[in-house]
C-alpha cells in the first residue's frame, strides 16, 4: 500500500521534508544561541558595571580601544579642559534634561570628552558651570561612542551653536579644534552640582528589541519544522485514504489523483 512513497512525486517531497526539517532546527537553534550570547553579554556586563563602580581606575590609555570589556571600566585622565557643548534631549531618573560635555586636552596631544554631569530642562550654557581651569585629573567610566539613532541617541541635525547630538568622536571633530579620542567618559561624581550621568551598558549587550526578536525567531524556526512534519503525515494519510478507495473500487483504479489537503 506504501509502494506510492517511491514515486517520483513521493521522492521530492520526502527529499523535501528531509532538508528541510534539519534546516529549520539549524535555524532555530542559531537564533537560539544568539539570544543566550545577548543574555550572557547583558549578565557579564552588569557584572563588570558594579566591580567597575568598586574597582581601582586604571590610565585611560591601558583600557583603549573601547570594547565590551572594558566598556564601563573606572579609567583615569590628566589634562585641562577645554570646549564646552551641551548634549541636549538626555533622560535621567525620568526627568528631560541635557549632559554638561567638556573636552579635555590631555598630554597626548588630543581631547577626551568628559560628561561633567546632568541638568534638567532645556539645554542652555548659561546654566552650564564652568569647567575648573589649570590641570585636573578627572574619573570615571569609559564609554564608546555613540552611534545617533541607536540607543535613544537623536539623530537630529540642525542644534544651535555650542551643542551636540551624540558624543562621538565623529560628531565632534567638526565642532571642536582639537583631535579626540574614540571614548568618553563620563565623570563618577557629576561637578559643580550637576548629577552624574550613569554608565551605559555596551552596545548589542544588553535585553533588548533584538535580543527578543532572536528569540521570537527561534520559536517561527521550530514551528516551521513542526509543520512540515504535520503537513508530511497529512498528505501521507490523504494518499493511503485514496489507495484503499482505489483498493474497493470507489474511484477508477487507472485516475491519478493528486489529494490536497483542504483548509
């Protein structure tokens, strides 16, 4: 009765079933081990914000380039401030404000962003505190920089004069004269009264829209899988139906039939 499944017709959809079921878990079980990566990115990452709170700072230059390990780590700089910029738009403890940015010109010969602190309200930088004059040593956590549309970074272009979107070395290097790091730090405690500004986990490692939509593709894998299986077992119980039909006469033994599954 089975002799059917090795027709030509039953060949390709066996073929078919059994490519593409190891397929579809292959899928699922990737995006799967994606969505454990971010989980496991997102606890390493916590895990090294609250020793990095605790830890000693380390000279800026031991920790650069900024990347997932050292991204929230205490670093420590010496220089003078120089420009000020006000980042506009920034959200703290659920109030609207902006960031207090300082460029501090460092012995190497270039600039490192300092977030002193935040305020509330509109940006304005006769709010803003002066930046203290002569040689300081700032601390604080390092951070990388912000890419504008991710994270809640505006893109928005056309700010006054004195401010910025993103604090990114490309964003800058056309508003200040001075060359910069790829970093930013923001300073442990905010100054002249201002609140510190936390530090943010690193980018792709933390639960969000993504991390949750990898996991939302691992269930569509496995029950694509699962429906293949169920569609395979539903038209191999149509063409058993249709041979024992066959078999008692109740259709023409010479019609070839091709039973599809109805809705």
């Amino acid at each position: 009765m089975y002799r059917f499944l090795l027709t030509p017709r039953w060949w390709g959809i066996n073929v078919f079933v059994l490519l593409a079921i190891p397929f579809c878990i292959f899928m699922g079980s990737w995006q799967l081990s994606r969505f454990e990566g971010r989980v496991q990115d997102h606890r390493a990452a916590s895990e090294r914000a609250a020793s990095g709170q605790d830890g000693a700072a380390r000279p800026l230059r031991s920790m650069l380039p900024v990347d997932k390990n050292t991204s929230g780590r205490r670093v420590t700089a010496s220089g003078r401030y120089g420009e000020q910029l006000l980042v506009p738009g920034r959200e703290l403890d659920g109030k609207r404000g902006f960031y207090v940015l300082t460029l501090l010109r460092t012995d190497s010969g270039k600039a490192l962003p300092v977030v002193r602190g935040w305020l509330p309200g509109t940006a304005d930088s006769a709010r803003a505190p002066a930046a203290p004059t002569g040689e300081v040593t700032v601390t604080g956590a390092l951070q990388a920089s912000e890419t504008p549309g991710d994270n809640g970074v505006s893109a928005a272009g056309g700010l006054p004069a004195g401010q910025t979107a993103a604090i990114s070395s490309a964003s800058l290097v056309n508003l200040v004269p001075y060359r910069l790091y790829d970093a930013w730090v923001t300073l442990d405690k905010g100054d002249a009264g201002m609140k510190a500004v936390p530090a943010s986990a690193p980018e792709g490692s933390g639960l969000d829209l993504k991390a949750f939509q990898n996991l939302g593709y691992t269930g569509e894998w496995f029950v694509f899988a699962g429906f293949v299986v169920f569609m395979w077992f539903r038209l191999l119980r149509r063409e058993v139906e249709f041979q024992r039909d066959a078999a008692l006469g109740l259709v023409p033994e010479g019609t070839e039939q091709t039973p599809v599954p109805s809705g």
